[in-house]
C-alpha cells in the first residue's frame, strides 16, 4: 500500500504545481511512514514540509493543494484523506479494504505477504565457527541474525543461498594440536565423553602455558611448522578432531532447526588464496613489504592490512579475498551479505576496498552486530577460558522453562524460541546481556509471550470447531466463507491494520537487514489480538454470524503471526 500511496501523491503533486504554478523544482523523495498514533490515520506523508522553502508557501497550503489534487484519482483502499498541521497528509485505510485483506489472508496462508520473485541471487554468509574452540554464546547471535535475513530474503522473492564458513585452519589449530600433544599425549582420546568441550579447555590451556612459560613458543612454533609442511601424525590428529568439532556444530544447528545450503573452509581458501599472490602482486595496492605481502589502503584512509606475514602464513585477508571471488564466480550470485560482529567493521572495509582495487566491483555487504553475554558474566574470551558455551545456555534456558511450565511437553521449542526472541529484539548495534529468567517469561515482550497468543488461537478454533451452531461446516470452512463486513469495531480494524503491515515489513527488513523489526511487529501483533480478545466476544452462540466473521479474524492473526516466527526460525505452537 506504501507504494500506491506514494504514486498517488507523486501525480497529484506534478498537478498541484501546474494548478498552482508552483515554481520548478527537482523531483523530490516522497517518503510514507506509519503515524505514531491510529487517531492520525494509517499513513502519513511529510512531503509539504520538504517543499515549503522551494516552492514559498506554508505547509497547509501545500497540502491542500495535494489533497484537492488526490480527490482525482480514486483508490478504493483508502477511506479518506486529512491535512494535519503542520502539514502532514494523513490517509485512513476503508474499512471494506481491511475486511478483503482478512479473506486474503486465509486463501493465500503462509504465502501472504511473499514478494514477486526476483531474478537477483543472494548468498547470505553466516555462524562461521572455529573448529577446535566451543560454539559460545556469541555465536548464537550470529546465527540467529543470519538465519533469520536468509528467510526473509527468500520470503522477499530473492534467490537465497544459506553459506557457513568454517575457520578450520590458524594459529588457533596449530595451538590446540601443541596442547593435545604437549598435555594429553597418554590420553585415549576416543574415550572422551564430550570431545568439543575436551577441545575448547585445551585450546585455552596451551594459550595460557605458552603465556607463562615462553619457551614453550619455540615448541607451538615447531608444531605449527610441522603441521603447515603436512605432517601425516598431526595432519591425522587433526582431521581427527576437526570431526569432533563438527559433529558438535551440526547437533547445535539441528537443535537451533538451522541450516545451510553450502560449506566453505579455510583451509581450502588459504590454499586458493596463495594460488593467488603471483596476480595480486600486480594489483597497485598490495605490495611487499618487510619480507611480508600487504595491502596498503592510507590513501583511503583505511590503513595497511597485512595478507601474509614473512614467514609465509597466509591471513584473513588473503583467504577472504579468495572466498569473495569464489562466491561470485561458481555461484553466479548478484549479493553477498556477510554477518559478522561489529569489531571486523574495518577490515570488511579494508577486504572490499582490496576487490575494488582488483577491478572487481560487486555488491558485498557486512551486517555487523555487537556483543553479547550471559547477565552479570564478564567480557568472554577462549583464550581466558571464561567463554559461555552454546550447549549450557540452550540447556540453562530448557531446565528454565521445565521449571515455569512443568506440563508443558514443548520445553525445549519454547526454550529455543525465547533464546531467538531475546537476542533478535534488540538492534545489531546493541550490546546484549542475555538473562535467562526473562527471556522465558509468559508475559512482556518474549518468545513465549508471543508463542502463547498463537497457542491461544488455535486454542479458540478448536473450541469454535466443537460448538454446535459450527458442527455441520466445520470451523475453517466457515472462517473463509464468513461475511467479513461485519467487522468493524475498533479492536477489530486496529487487528486488520496491523495484518496490513506485515508485507510491508517483510520488504523492508529484507532491505534493511534490521530483524529485530520482526520481533517488534509479533509483539505488537499479539498484543493487539489479546486487545481484541479482551473487547469482543469471539463464540458468541446467540450470533453464529459475528462468530464466524471473528473467527475468521482470529485465524488471519494466527497465519500471520506464525509467519512472522518462522521467518525468525521460532515455531509456533498449537498448544503450550
């Protein structure tokens, strides 16, 4: 509807200026946003005030004039149109509009508010755990944020590959494989229960043995080197509990009900990457330096980002470049969306400014995201071993929620959902300090709020489905054939107005990558369904016909709202 609206102003504006004869003007941005309060219509427009100082007139004036101008062009969705001071033109959605977007929306389901389909093909990169340290709170964040922009892309119309990049080579591996070796060499390493964990513990014990004792430098270095050069011990060992990682991973994205379409490594990416350097040298921003391969940036103003150090260990920025190529080469995408926390903001600046330079100019964006951790925890980092791991938080928040719903037999969706709620409510660029007792709370703004009114529904259409007057037709057949007009007390058209909203939203959170705007809309939704609830009697046997045009209503909320949960990867259940 914001499209229609802003053409309607577009063309009543080009003949307001003739009628007028306005001044000449560049054609301005007509921007539509949503009132703060409903009392001020469903839509409002600025565009008087933009225009006041161009064309030397009052923004009352100049909104009469587009109004007059609007009267010509007759859209049956809207009801009327207001000039508001200081100058805003409001529109109000008609009522019979509100009440054939309920019957859509039970003819077209989940498939309500899908976008035409684009030819553009979007790879959104995401999660991209190290192998050898332990899936942690912070990389929840990340798969929430990616999971949920690969649903709503796709849902947006665009192809969509889902792509995980694995950090399976580094210092890092090279570290662990010292401390396996170096600490744990009599142990039976097939015996260990949990075999992640056993990793991440001793990732960080050889960080904190190297601290202490520098000799021990010498020792990791050889490792390292032996490694490098294909040792087939340590080659071994390594494949060995790379699986072990992995296996861990999987049994986290299962559990989270992620996915992904295609794996990348880094290991294989290093490779490519120094297949590379021969060309790369020929680029005029990289160059040698110090025995070392950098890419200097100063005349951006983005600084020097070494790409392989002198001893020949190839870092980020080479293998990204490599993977960047990769993408766009074998995978004829149009976009690449990278998420990754806000602390790489400069090197994704750095890696692109790099392709630039290459020639190689495609659509490459980073979706950043700040820190989280668990309330009152301090600041997590593997090589302080103090990291939250993922498994304890995801079981933490089912003992919680065994504890609050002890009949519930949906602990662990309800679980998964509050985790998802909690972390993707907030914007990106907010630190999260994740507390669990709120996050399983019943009431406020949280997943099982949320899960609750949809519960609640398809509690109310199962009922409806058993009472008499209902018996002969059944309750969904009656919701799609219900007369819809009489819809129309207020709690009734504020709910349809906010059904309204989700296509709308859908585009925008697809443009914007801001999916905490899916959060926020459930929310709203819920709460204006148990608004009408709490106002209007929905089985009411003494008028089957009300009844019916209510259910109706209620089962349009419950397709929606379960929508807008799927799209952030929570399940909507039909009881609780």
């Amino acid at each position: 509807m914001k499209k229609e609206i802003q053409k309607i102003i577009e063309n009543a504006l080009f003949e307001a200026k003739k009628a007028e004869s306005w001044p000449d003007f560049d054609k301005p941005e007509i921007i539509i946003d949503y009132p703060k309060s409903e009392q001020f219509g469903d839509y409002a427009c600025n565009i008087a005030m933009v225009l006041a100082k161009k064309v030397g007139k009052s923004p009352m004036e100049i909104s009469e004039a587009i109004k007059l101008q609007i009267t010509n062009y007759k859209l049956q969705a809207l009801e009327k149109v207001e000039v508001a001071a200081p100058g805003y033109l409001n529109f109000y959605l008609s009522k019979k509009y509100l009440q054939d977007l309920t019957a859509k929306i039970n003819t077209e389901k989940d498939s309500f508010g899908n976008c035409k389909k684009k030819k553009e093909k979007v790879m959104i990169e995401f999660s991209q755990p190290n192998t050898h340290k332990e899936f942690h709170i912070g990389h929840l964040r990340n798969v929430f944020i990616g999971d949920a922009l690969v649903r709503v892309i796709r849902k947006a119309g665009s192809q969509v590959i889902g792509a995980n990049y694995i950090g399976d080579t580094g210092s890092h591996i090279a570290k662990c494989l010292w401390g396996i070796t170096k600490f744990h060499s009599q142990e039976k390493l097939d015996e260990i229960l949990n075999k992640a964990e056993f990793l991440g513990k001793v990732y960080t014990e050889a960080v904190q043995a190297i601290e202490k004792n520098p000799e021990f430098e010498n020792e990791f270095k050889r490792i390292q080197n032996q490694f490098e050069k294909g040792d087939p011990v340590l080659v071994q060992l390594w494949e060995k509990t790379k699986q072990w990682s992995l296996a861990e991973f999987q049994k986290i994205y299962e559990q989270l009900r992620v996915s992904f379409d295609v794996y990348f490594w880094e290991s294989e990416e290093e490779l490519e990457g120094k297949k590379m350097l021969k060309e790369l040298l020929k680029v005029s921003c990289i160059k040698e330096s110090q025995g070392a391969i950098v890419a200097d940036l100063e005349e951006a103003g983005l600084g020097v980002l070494v790409l392989v150090r002198k001893d020949g260990s190839a870092l980020y920025g080479l293998k990204d470049i490599s993977l960047a190529v990769k993408k766009f080469k074998e995978f004829a995408i149009d976009r690449s969306v990278v998420v990754v926390d806000l602390r790489q903001s400069l090197y994704f600046k750095q890696l692109f400014k790099i392709l630039e330079c290459m020639g190689f100019h495609k659509d490459m964006q980073h979706v950043g995201y700040e820190f989280v951790s668990l309330k009152g925890s301090e600041m997590m980092s593997s090589r302080k071993g103090n990291i939250i791991p993922a498994t304890f938080l995801i079981e933490e928040t089912i003992r919680k929620v065994k504890e609050k719903f002890p009949d519930t037999d949906m602990a662990e969706q309800i679980a998964i959902g509050a985790l998802k709620f909690y972390m993707l409510k907030y914007s990106s660029q907010s630190k999260i300090e994740y507390n669990i007792e709120e996050s399983v709370k019943l009431d406020g703004a949280t997943g099982p709020y949320v899960q609750y009114a949809h519960a609640r529904i398809s509690s109310i259409l199962r009922k409806a489905k058993h009472e008499a007057w209902n018996m002969e037709q059944g309750a969904e057949k009656n919701t799609q054939n219900a007369n819809l007009e009489l819809l129309v007390h207020e709690k009734e058209l504020s709910l349809m107005k906010e059904l309204n909203n989700f296509p709308e939203l859908v585009a925008v959170v697809a443009e914007t990558y801001e999916v905490n705007k899916l959060v926020h809309y459930a929310i709203k939704l819920a709460d204006k369904f148990h608004s009408f609830y709490g106002a209007c009697k929905v089985i009411d046997e003494q008028n089957p016909e009300l009844s019916e045009a209510r259910l109706s209503l209620a089962n349009a909320v419950k397709i929606v709202l379960a929508e807008t949960l799927a799209l952030i990867g929570v399940e909507a259940p039909e009881k609780m």
